[in-house]
C-alpha cells in the first residue's frame, strides 16, 4: 500500500508546494509590518518598526476587522485579486473602529524575505530529500518508506501552516496531518533499527497517531467551518490548536532524540550504533548552533551570531542525515560529498561562533570607537588560528564517524609478508585477516593459472567456486558493490551467480585482470575509506601474485629439473647396462674362453675373434652417441658447422625440409659459449616447429652484421603469441623450453624476438654481440 502511493503522494506534494509559493510570492502583498492571529481566528499588528511606511497609520495591537470593506477570515483571501499598491483597513483601536489607507511595497522588502523565503527553501528541501527517499525505497523497505512520506508530510504541513498566516487560500487542507508528524518525529528515534519494534511499543505508536489524526479532523474542523465564522477552538476552551501542534512536533523531536540517544548509549560497538551517533551528531549539528548561536542570544542579548535564515536551513541536516544513513550502502561518492561537506560546515561553524562571540564581546565590553574596524581585526587572527588548528581534530572527529576504526595498520604487515614469503599460503592468511578485521563471513580470493582457468587460491568461510576458464569471464576494472536501492538486481553476472557477495575487487597486472577478491556484506555496508584500503591491497597482492607465480613455477621448475635429471640417469644406466656393459661381458667370457685354450682350435679362435672386434667396434660406436648426446663435439666447431649440422640431422629425423643461409668469413671465430647458445636455441626452435607449428618449410638464416651474429628461424605455420608475453608469463604458462632460450641470450648479453612471419609463420631472431664473444 505504501509503496503503491509514492507516485500519488509526490505529483500532489508537489501541486501544493507550487501553488502555495506561487501564491505566497506572487498574490499577497508584501508587507513591511509584522502580524499574527490571535486568538488563532482574528489579525492582529503585532510590531510596526519605524522605517515601515505603515508608521502613523498602524498600531501595535490593532485588529484588523475588513479589508477594502471584506471581513477578515483565517483561512481565506484577506487582500482581494489583482494586487494594489495600498489597501483600506478597518482596524479596531482601543474599542474604536478606524479606517486606514495603508500603503504596501512593491517589491518584497527585507522583512517580507526574511518571513517567507527561508521557509520555501527549507519546506522545499525537505519535500526533495523525501521524495528522492520514496523514489528509491523498495517494496520491502518500510522503514525509507516511513521516513519519505514522513519528510514530504513535513513539507506540505508546516509551508502550509506558515502560508494560513499570510491568508493563503485553501492551505489548511494539510491541517489532519498537523499532529501525525509529530508522532513521526519521536518516531524516528527508534529508526534505523534492523528489528522490528515490540509489541507494546507498537501498541503505543498505533495509539498516538489514533490521537494525533483525531486532533488533526479538529483542525480540519476548525478552518473548514469555525474560521469563516470568525471563530476558533482557542475562544472556546482557551487552548490554541495552532500553539498545541507547535508544542507537540517540538516535544515529539526532543523525545525522538532522547530516544535515539538512549537507544545508542545501550548499544554493543556495531555498525548499528556507529550509524546512531552519525545521526546524532548531524542533529546536534542542527540544533545546537539555532539554540545558542540565535535563540539564546536573541533572547538574552538582542543579538543573533547565527541568522535566522541560516539556522533555519541547518534543520536541512535533519532528513539529510537520515537518506545518507538508509542509502549509503554501495554509494561511495555519498561518503566523500557527506563527511566533506559535515567538516566544512562543522569548521564553519566554530569559527562563526568565535568569530562573532568575539566581536560582540569586544564592541560592547570595550571603548571602541563605533566607526572603527579595529574589532573586527582583531577577531580576525583568533578566527585564523581556530581554522587551522582545529581542522585537523575536527576532521579526524567527522572521519571517525563516517567510517569508524581504519584497518591502515594492517598494510605494512601484508606487505611485509607477502615480500618476505609470496606463497599461496601467505595469501590464505592475508585473506582471513582481512575478512576477521571487516567482519565479513566469506570471502574468496581467484587468480588465473598457466592454463587460462581461474581458480580460487584463498577463502574464507564455506565458500564453493568452480574452476572458471578466462575466456569466458566478462572482465571488470573497477570494484563492484551492491547498492543499497537495488541490491539483488547486480550488473555483473559474477554478484548474479554469488548472492553472498557483497563487494567484488579486480586483480590487475599490467592493465589486465587477472583475477579478483570478493567479501560479502561485513557489520554494516562497505564505506568509501574501507574500499579504498582494500584497492591498495589488491595492488600488493597483484604485484605478489607475480612473485608467487615466479616462485611457485621456479619450485615446480625445479621438482620437474630434478626429475629430468633422475631420469636422464635412469636412461643412461638403462642404456650402458642393456648394451654396451652386456656386450663387453659377452665378448670377455669369449676372449676367457679362447685364452684358457688358445691352441685347441684356432681357426674357431680365429674366427670369433673377428666377431668380438666388430662386436667392440658397434659398442664403441653407442658410447660415442651416448657422448655426444650429452656433450655435441660439433660445439667446438664453431656456429656455423652447429647450424649446418642441426638442420641436416632435423631433416634426416623428422623430413622436415630446411633452407640454411649463412653468410660468415670463413676467418670468423667465436668462443665455445656462444656456440652453445647457438646450438640450444635452434634446436628448441626446430623442435617447436616439429611439435607445434605444422609448417611446410623452414628457413635457418645465419650471418654477422655491425659486430652483432643473428640466427634467424623462420617458417610457415600456424604462428603464435609468444611476443606479447613476458618473462613471468611465459613461466608462469609453463613454457620452460622457450625461457631457456630467452635466459640463452640474456647470458650471451643479447636478445631473443618473436616476429611474425608475413604472410604466415613465425620468425625466431637471436641477436647476439660478438665484441665479447669472439677469440
């Protein structure tokens, strides 16, 4: 039903505010004389100043019986349509009746300003805070809903009881909801709250606004019927409905910020309470300054350090302070406008209250000259230091309120450990310290792996994520929070598929996503300061996932080295005992056998001689392999026998068919190392292009240009994206044989590029300086 209304409630709100204004500032006079309705039925001149153009023909105390001959009713047009620039006034005066010609500004004058325009702004801002509550508010969301209609009520009421004093027409419609704010007032104390009040409290509220709307068909009442008639229910029972409602809404927000107060001080330290001081301090930063800023003083020392029109627009705080506390969640730049704008108004007012407290004081305590500025000068220098010194306690006061206790501290100490020790395990532990220190009962840390899948390395709380390929993850690069006017309607389909997730980080590196962090809902929402923080995190810990990533492939590097290495040992043993070690047994028991008969048969001797050696002969042919399987002789032939020579035993091997240019002086010379490099960075590139690229034809360039030996490989197949990735990707996807070549050439103090081959292909260039490397 509320929620149903909110539409209705704003276009009617709205006709009203427009129609009472345009008829405030455009059809009524403006005058420069003070009035009321007293006893609430009857105009009365309360003060005439001596600059009034009234002076001479209006008294104080006199009662205004006919306007241009019509009587005078509350309620009703008092000045007839179109406007004149004088009225004749039947005024009773000291039980005489008296006509007056009284003369009325044409324009609005200061006192027609100060009595009308502040009242606009305020009712009007009032009426823009609670629609724009009842806009957002959801169906579920009583207590926005409350607050809005409870904000736009206000706004119509009291522009509209305001402007029955200037004889707006048809402005008492409002008057049954005179008393029912006031209940709504001392209902916002117990708000925001996230449990239902008790029954008995409920019980209660249902009683007063029984009362309240009882009170406010009496109004109705009363203006609908007893004011044309020139009465009031003041003359019947000596009670002034106008002063009762005025009594009531004040009692009903002095009891409603008891209330709150109470509420608070019994709280445990939660996000609950920390909201309830907010408020607090937001009124107190409303009322506080009118009472002892302008009332009091206006009472006490004719004087108002704060001005009316300003203390008037501080109650602005009021409804302010209750839509940030309802829709701060998931808006971020909501903290910063908020608590910026609370230190600027805080700061301003301290230095107002010293500023013109100290002027009074020094203008009428001491014998100052009226016409001097010294005074003023003087407060000057006190007000200057208050700005600068108290700014920095003021806003360490307003940053606690909005954001509480910062986990700042904590930063180094990530920092420290991941350095120190960049293992996955240290991840778990920064992800559980950071869920224990916001309170949050989940959280999830993913970051991608060699294979392109995204996986979860750390979590906290019975979190269950499924291995997700990158490819079809829709990457972000800003956090993703929910809000608190559509929470489970997210964009993302990652807070789609994960309701628990209430704020989602990326994880970038180098411009792109590799991974990211959620955390659902903690004690409260997520505020800007507390985002921000764990941005910085996320930056640490994305430059950490790379030292992890180095550390963990260099650890599986080193497992799988050694397991290369058990192996090569293996194979060797294998093929030195399988063969050659059992052939030479073979052939020693033959040559035992002929030596312990040498002359038995010697043509048998002879003859198995001939087979042992060529036997010997084969064995020593498989060492020779074996050896050069472990250490090329080829190498120290220089580079330019190295490349004819691989790509002679490629084509053999595999018939892949190699084109071989080179183009060195036959007097070149180079030291072993580089021939080494040369030698391990072709074979890895022709055995990339065996395995990987199903090419047709290979082309394998040698040659020396400007003191720099270039090897070229070059061929037509499918290519691939190795140039885009650096050092840590490429091991961290596991590409070990292509990192052996780039550490190759970073030995030789050169460079290995990845090219691509127009129009197919890859192109492998090795550049190498030969200042250092020849002999």
């Amino acid at each position: 039903m509320l929620h149903r209304c909110k539409v209705a409630v704003s276009v009617i709100t709205a006709v009203f505010l427009i129609y009472v204004n345009v008829y405030m500032w455009g059809l009524t006079p403006f005058t420069d004389f003070e009035f009321y309705w007293r006893p609430d039925s009857q105009l009365v001149i309360r003060y005439v100043p001596a600059e009034s153009v009234a002076v001479g023909l209006l008294e104080t105390g006199d009662l205004v019986e006919a306007v241009e001959g019509m009587p005078v009713y509350r309620g009703q047009a008092v000045y007839p349509l179109p406007l004149q620039t004088s009225y004749l006034l039947t005024v009773e005066r000291n039980g005489e009746m008296v006509d007056v010609d009284v003369p009325f500004l044409k324009q609005p004058g200061a006192l027609a300003i100060s009595y009308r325009l502040p009242m606009s702004i305020l009712t009007l801002a009032f009426w823009v805070v609670g629609i724009v509550i009842l806009y957002f508010a959801q169906q579920d969301n009583i207590v926005a809903l409350y607050i809005g209609y409870l904000f736009a009520l206000t706004s119509v009421v009291t522009l509209g009881t305001h402007s029955t004093i200037l004889s707006v027409p048809g402005a008492w419609a409002w008057r049954p909801f005179l008393y029912v704010i006031g209940v709504g007032y001392l209902y916002l104390g117990f708000l925001p709250r996230t449990k239902p009040l008790s029954t008995r409290i409920q019980r209660l509220f249902k009683l007063l606004h029984g009362i309240a709307l009882g009170l406010g068909m009496v109004a109705l009442w009363e203006a609908a019927v007893l004011f044309p008639q020139g009465r009031s229910v003041a003359e019947a029972v000596g009670v002034s409905l106008y002063d009762l409602a005025l009594l009531l809404n004040g009692l009903g927000w002095l009891l409603g910020f008891v209330v709150l107060v109470i509420r608070t001080w019994q709280m445990k330290p939660t996000y609950e309470r920390q909201q309830n001081i907010l408020l607090i301090f937001l009124i107190g930063l409303a009322v506080i300054p009118v009472v002892f800023l302008t009332l009091l003083p206006r009472v006490l020392l004719d004087v108002a350090f704060l001005p009316f029109p300003a203390a008037i627009l501080l109650f602005l705080l009021v409804p302010v302070g209750y839509f940030f506390v309802i829709y701060r969640r998931g808006f971020l730049g909501l903290d910063i406008l908020f608590s910026r704008t609370v230190i600027f108004i805080t700061l301003a007012l301290a230095m107002v209250a010293v500023y013109a407290s100290g002027l009074f004081l020094l203008q009428h305590f001491l014998p100052f000259n009226n016409q001097t500025n010294t005074p003023a000068v003087l407060m000057f220098l006190p007000t200057l230091a208050l700005s600068i010194y108290s700014s920095r306690p003021i806003n360490k006061l307003v940053h606690g309120l909005f954001f509480g206790w910062q986990i700042d501290h904590t930063l180094p100490v990530f920092t420290a450990a991941l350095s120190s020790k960049p293992e996955i395990a240290t991840l778990e532990t920064v992800v559980k310290s950071l869920g224990s220190e916001l309170h949050s009962a989940k959280a999830l840390l993913v970051l991608n792996n060699e294979e392109g899948y995204l996986l979860a390395v750390a979590h906290l709380g019975g979190v269950d994520w499924k291995p997700l390929p990158l490819g079809v993850f829709i990457p972000f690069f800003t956090p993703l929070l929910r809000t608190a006017i559509r929470p489970h309607q997210a964009l993302h389909p990652l807070l789609q598929a994960n309701e628990w997730m209430e704020l989602v980080l990326p994880i970038m590196v180098r411009g792109e996503q590799v991974g990211f962090w959620a955390f659902s809902r903690p004690d409260g929402y997520f505020n800007a300061e507390q985002v921000r923080f764990l941005e910085r995190v996320a930056e640490i810990i994305a430059v950490s996932s790379e030292a992890i990533y180095l550390f963990e492939s260099s650890r599986k590097q080193s497992l799988q080295l050694l397991a290369v290495q058990d192996a090569e040992r293996k194979r060797l043993a294998s093929m030195l005992h399988d063969s050659p070690l059992q052939t030479m047994m073979f052939v020693t028991h033959k040559i035992h056998a002929v030596a312990a008969d040498p002359c038995a048969c010697q043509d048998i001797a002879a003859v198995s001689l001939r087979e042992q050696v060529q036997t010997l002969q084969k064995t020593m042919t498989e060492l020779r392999e074996i050896c050069v399987g472990l250490y090329p002789p080829i190498i120290e032939l220089g580079p330019t026998l190295v490349v004819t020579e691989v790509c002679r035993q490629f084509e053999t091997d595999f018939g892949l068919p190699i084109e071989v240019e080179v183009d060195i002086e036959k007097t070149f010379r180079s030291s072993e190392v580089l021939a080494t490099a040369v030698y391990r960075v072709l074979v890895e590139a022709l055995n990339n292009v065996v395995k990987h690229a199903s090419a047709t034809r290979v082309v394998v360039s040698l040659y020396d240009e400007a003191g720099w030996l270039h090897l070229v490989v070059a061929d037509d197949g499918v290519g691939n994206s190795l140039s885009n990735l650096s050092l840590s990707d490429l091991i961290r996807r596991q590409h070990l044989g292509v990192v052996g070549m780039v550490e190759w050439a970073k030995q030789m103090k050169g460079q290995l590029l990845f090219e691509e081959n127009w129009p197919k292909g890859t192109r492998i260039r090795l550049q190498m300086p030969l200042e250092e490397q020849v002999v």
